[in-house]
C-alpha cells in the first residue's frame, strides 16, 4: 500500500538523483486537512467578453475569503497563484477560443504546486448556435491538455454551468469550485463536470458539509469504503457502515472509531433490500446520502471464466445495487435533497483484459447513473458517481512490480491515488450543497491516460 | 513510414523469438482488396431473448452471401468463425446480461485471426425502463473489454440501432455491418457507433459503393489524404482533390494518379470558402460528399507558444472547416443524401502535453460534428467525424524511436495504423448507404489505450 519509489523521490538523496537522470517526478500532493484555508495563495480570475459566470464566482470566493487578482492587473511576472479560474462562457465562436491563449499563456509558469486550472463553460444544450457550442466543446481539448502538461501536482478540470444556476442559487457552483479548488479535489483532473440548478443548501460550517446527514456506506470495512466512513464523518455525517457478515470485525472496528453504527448483511440475499430498509427506517428513519461502495473483482479471461465469476461480479456491482436503490426509493426513505453516490472504475469506461465481468458491471453502473438520474431529479435527488484509477489498496499491493508501476505513474500525477483522494469525490457529491450536480460520472486517477 | 518490428515478427526467424522471449506480436491485419469476400468464413449470429434485430441481419447477411451459424447448433468445438455477431437488443436488466456471458464465453476461442465481434444494442434514449438503459449502457464494458482481451487482429464493436430502423430501411445497419465485418475496419476497435433512421440507398455493386459520387477532399496532397483520394477513387467516386498551391506538384500526381482533378486552394484565405464554392458549383453542379482532412500541427507547451501558432492550428483545423461548411450549405450545394465527415483527433478526445492548440481545434471538431448533425439530418446529410490514433505516416516517423515505439504498441492491435485504415473508414461513413449513421466520432486507433 506504499509507493516506496514516491518517499524517495521526496528525500533528499532521490531529488538530486531523479533530476539528474530525468525518472519520473511524482509531486507531494496538497490534501484537505480541517481547517485548512481553501487555498493556499491568491487566485487569478479571468473571463471572456460577455461572460455571464464571472461576477457570481467574484462574490462567492470573496465571501469565501480567497485573495482574487485580475489578469489586467498581473502584470508582476514573479507572482504565483493557487489557481486559474477563467470564466469561458462568453465564447461563441472558434475565433473567440483566442481569448483562452491570451489568459494561459502568459500565467503557464505561474500556479503553484498543486495549483488548479478550472475553466467554466456552458453546456452545448444551452449554447444558442452550433458555433457557439462547437467552441464550448473545444474547451475540452484545452483543460485536459493542460492538464497533461503544466505538472507538479496541478489539476485542470471544465466545469459547464447551466444557465439555471445564473440568477438564483449561487451555492449551486459553490460547492463545486470549493471541492475543485480544495486539496479534497488532489488526485482528480482532466474532468468535465456538469452543474445545474437543483436543491442546495449550503452548510453553517463548509469544514463540516455533512453535517448531521445520516449516510450509508455500502463495503465500508476495508480499503476505499473504510477511508470513506472516515472522511463522511470528519465532515459532519452520521454514518450507517455496512459489509458482509465476514468482514464484521474490521467493520466493527471502523464504526467504533467514527462513532458510527454497524449493519452485517450480505447484500445479494433475496430478502437484503427490506431487511436494509427496515433497519434504517426504525433507527433513523430515513438515509439522506447512500454511497453503494461495495463491489468485488473475479478476474479471469473469457474463455476462462465460469458462470459464478460472472454472476457473482454483476450481482454484487450492480444488480444489488439497482434492487436496494427500489426499495429505499419506493419506501420514500431517501428525502428529497438526498444523495445516491455509486462507484464505477476506469474499467467500466474503458474495458479491461480478464475484467469482462467487472467491466461490464462498472459500465452497467454509469447507464445507472445516465438513466435514473433524471427520474430523480424530479424527488430532489442527485445520482453520480465516481470512477477510480490506480489507487493505492491491499489490492492493487497484490498486482506484479512492473504493471503496478505502469498504473501508478501513466498519469499527470506520476503516482497512484490514495482511498482518501476517492472518498473525498464521494463526499463532494453527497453533500447538501452538492444538489446541483447530478449524473455525473467523475473518475478520480490523476487523469490517467487510459480510456475510451 | 514502415514498422520494422512488425515485419520482422512476421518472418520465420522472428516469430520463433517472438513467442520464445513473450515480446509484442502484431498481427498480420486482414485488409480490403477489392473482390474480396465480406468474411473469410463463416458467422455465429446469436440473440438474447426478445431480441428485435436477428432477423433482419438474417435476412441482410444471406443475401449478402455470408454463411451464417446458430449458436444452438454449435456443437462442433473445432469450428472457427470470421466473426461473433450477438444481438442484445432484448436484455432488459442486469441479470438479463448473463445471456452474453453464455454466447461468447463457449465462444472465446473460436474467432479466426482479425476476426470480429459484433454486440447490437438500443440506444439509451429508446429504452422503456432505467433498468434497461443500464443494462444496454452495460454492453460498453463487455465490448471494450473483449477488444482488449482476444487479440490476434480481432476487432470488437457496439452498435446502438435506433428503432426507427426496424422495420423499414435494413440497408441503414447493413451498410455498418459491412464495413465492421469486413477488412475496410482491420484497425476500428473497441468503437460504439449509433446507426439510426435515414437516407441510406444501397449500391448496385457493393463493391464501388461511392460509384459516381463527387467528393471533396480537403488535404489531399499527402499521408492520410493522399491514402484517402485513392480509396474513394478506388470505391467508384470522382475526387476532387484540394490542397495548398505550395504541395502543388505532390496533388498533381494524386489527382492524375486517381483520374481526378486538383484545387490548390489555401483554405485560411478570406475568399477561399466562395471560390471553392464557385469552382464546384461550375464543374460539378454539386458536391456529396466533403472530407475535412486538412490538418496541422504546431506543437509548443502553452507557455512557449507564440500567438500565431495558436491562431493558425484553430483556423486550418477549425474555423475554415465552419466557413466552408456554412457556404456550401448556403449555395445548397450539398444535397439531399450528401456526408460531411471531419478528421478530429485521439489529441481532441483525450488532450495532449504540447498541444493545447491542436487538442482545442479536434475537440472543436467533435463540438461541431455534435451540434452541427442535427441540424443537417433535417435536410438529409450526415455529419461524423474519424479520430485517428496512432497512423504510421511521414510525421510520426519523425517521433523518435522509444515514444514512437509505446505510441505503436499500446493498442489491441499492438501496431500503428497506416493512412488507408483511415481512409476506409472515412470512406464508409460517404457512403451514400451510410445514410443512417450521423453524429458519430469513430476512432481509428486499434482500441488505442489512451483516452478520457
């Protein structure tokens, strides 16, 4: 669970050693700690003519306490920000695209490591022509190239905002640009992420987004579901930590720490759905976030594979979670401004040899995502989920040397993500602030360079 | 231009080495040459339960010659196939998806080399249920999967049939089928492709499917468009071949090559779009179809890039492709049945380090083929574009060796592409029998790894 080739980087023996030779560089990445400022310097905000997001996102990060600076003013070359921010919305056409080149190019020294590249689009539903939604799409080619090249530990992500969230709700993009610009966001980059209206409400206390929310966590006895009951309950949550009835003294162990409860069930048995429901319904009488985390691998080849393998796989990672979601949905336990958060995997996007099974389970969870999320939106729930990369577990210990290597550095971080960097995403999304954000599918791996 | 390793894996001594030290071994690719049968054997054609499309394809694939096999009456363990043709169109939830594991798992072995897997899906939006939508989305994963996983040259694709299909027009999905089965789509993998309602007319001799078309290609002097000229010329069109006046004498000889005829036009100039126009407009009345295959590239990191290089890159790859279609559409020189097909870019998909330039211009380009189909399909013409990736041609033999070298091998085919894999694919999407297959991007990368 170490990645030893990164602590040495990071000595000072291997820095001197690493430079020489030119091996790769994986930067220390910033992560959230409670009471950490949102960023660690000023932020450079600019925007395009006729730009419609730029004066909202001005009024939320000054309320925010973030130090912004105006690129006609930056004329002092030394200066370093902790991040980008350029509102492109006022972008109608290629030509216009211009604008973006003269506001990166002369700031391309100029992040901090760890900085942040956010560009804010409009989505191509909503642009007026097909000019205008040709160059919105073009932002895609620029934030994840950027991504790919400004390094050192920086992210780059494109955010497209509905014209909903215009007027109204400002805490609708808050959500979003905080996680984004936070170290909760350290190992997720090269994503677009869409933002809409929806119902937001923004907490007292943004160190404690989850406040009081009574949050499931399915498969939380170990690896990423463990650290994702600890992040939910740092943040406020009251959190229900189910596994199987094996896994019961780790889970114990996790919920004792959390002051969280425990619930043993195996989630394919036929009665698992109402036996879940029953319990949340009598001990808190609703679950206002439901994070479906379980999930197990069967690996084989086609050719190799036997029945169970396929079965079990699509059972625990999908079907199960298609069976609890009816339930709690139909007994109304899940209120309107709840959370379903669901994780799928890069193989899920991309495909995987000897992951036929997993594969098509993890894709089956993104046509969830794609397919319920607009039936729920009508409740007041948001449904997304999160695609991990190559993240650093007691599974991906177990893979050989060199391919554990290759997945750990083919990607803009040169290093595998921690359970931490998944859970954080995950509680981005659950949050109450977090309503206008739904159907989304956010992988989380350093914007690996595996895809579709 | 040439892929020494390739054709050294293919000699005798190579091979030996080749499978004695466990190293790369790119297949031979089956390719088109005219004359050829659609499949060198016979297809398995299997359906899940309640499935809408097998009959059709029956029906299409008989007539086309091809000997078809029933999965029931597949008994003999010895028997190889051309291609594994699956209709899934009647999974309607997860559980449902255990019928493709009990089709190819018996299955895994018995492609022949550059086989094909063919899984038939319905489109997201045309699904009655969330369930289904799920279990239809879920299809990706196994698809993709299986293209990384059976190699030897075979390609595995996702076609989403619309239902408007059904009944009326089966030459809308055969002309997609032909060119999946058939070795016009030797380096297509892992694609998704949306095959719907339109105006598809099937050819009288499939053999010279553009037969009399008029054709516009953009770039036409050289590598991708040169390859490209010949294949259209070779399928029956009369090119219009176009390039800037400096590749002159390189256009010549294509066009004299090809019986075509030759536009040196620099497409960056402010009368381009009406003078080509007008040249069309004069000699031919008309244009059916336009390639955009003029491209550049002028790779800098953002921060040493000057100006000119951004601008130049957005309007050769971009903004004259928006000119010149606004003007031939104008002028109603494109008509009713007639294509546009765009070259993007794996770079516009998935962004890349030291071309933020071009990566923003090919992701435009997906922007365009997105916004603009639509409007077109109204009046009868299609819109895709091709993504190419890895392509052996006078530019990335300049890559040097170890970049060149990964760039080749991270794909399903463990190769690099050569221009006339692109060329047919663009070739296909001309069709005036690809009338159904508007507003996709294909990629053209041998299931390249990399992506978003």
């Amino acid at each position: 669970m170490t990645d030893r080739y990164a602590s040495f980087v990071q000595s000072g023996a291997g820095r001197a050693l690493v430079k020489r030779l030119g091996l790769p560089d994986p930067p220390r990445l910033r992560r959230h700690t409670p009471g950490d400022p949102l960023v660690p310097g000023p932020v450079l905000l600019g925007a395009a003519a006729g730009s419609r997001l730029a004066e909202q996102v001005t009024k939320l990060l000054t309320l925010a306490g973030v130090e912004l600076r105006d690129p006609a003013a930056a004329t002092d070359a030394t200066a370093r920000y902790a991040a980008l921010v350029y509102d492109a919305t006022g972008i109608t056409d290629s030509a216009g695209l211009r604008q973006l080149y003269d506001f990166f190019h002369p700031q391309a020294r100029a992040l901090l490591p760890s900085g942040r590249v956010i560009v804010l689009g409009t989505p191509s539903a909503e642009c007026g022509t097909p000019r205008e939604a040709t160059a919105q799409r073009a932002l895609e080619g620029l934030t994840r190239s950027i991504g790919k090249e400004f390094g050192r530990g920086v992210t780059a992500q494109l955010v497209y905002v509905t014209r909903d969230g215009d007027a109204g709700t400002p805490v609708s993009l808050e959500a979003t640009l905080r996680f984004l610009l936070s170290g909760r966001s350290a190992y997720v980059s090269g994503q677009v992420i869409r933002v809409g209206a929806g119902t937001a409400t923004a907490p007292a206390d943004w160190d404690r987004p989850l406040d009081g929310q009574v949050v499931l966590v399915t498969g939380a006895a170990r690896g990423i579901g463990a650290a994702l009951a600890r992040v939910l309950a740092r943040d406020g949550a009251k959190v229900v930590a189910l596994d199987v009835p094996a896994a019961g003294d780790a889970l114990a162990e996790v919920a004792n720490e959390i002051g969280g409860s425990a619930v043993q069930l195996d989630l394919t048995a036929p009665d698992a759905p109402t036996r879940l429901a029953e319990h949340l319904a009598s001990r808190h009488g609703r679950v206002d976030v439901v994070v479906h985390n379980a999930g197990i691998t069967r690996d084989k080849t086609l050719g190799r594979m036997d029945a169970d393998r396929w079965d079990q796989v699509i059972d625990v990672n999908l079907s199960s979670q298609e069976r609890i979601n009816d339930v709690l949905l139909e007994r109304d336990l899940i209120p309107a401004g709840g959370r379903i958060v669901s994780v799928s995997s890069i193989a899920g996007i991309a495909g995987n040899r000897g992951q036929t099974n997993y594969a098509t389970s993890k894709a089956g969870v993104i046509g969830l995502v794609d397919s319920l999320s607009p039936v729920l939106r009508e409740r007041g729930i948001s449904l997304n989920a999160v695609a991990p990369g190559f993240i650093e577990t007691r599974l991906t210990a177990r893979i050989p040397l060199l391919i554990r290597e290759a997945g750990r550095r083919m990607n803009s971080m040169a290093q595998g993500g921690l359970p931490v960097d998944v859970a954080e995403t995950i509680g981005w999304l659950a949050w109450p602030a977090s309503g206008a954000v739904t159907g989304n599918v956010v992988r989380v791996c350093g914007q690996s360079l595996l895809g579709a």
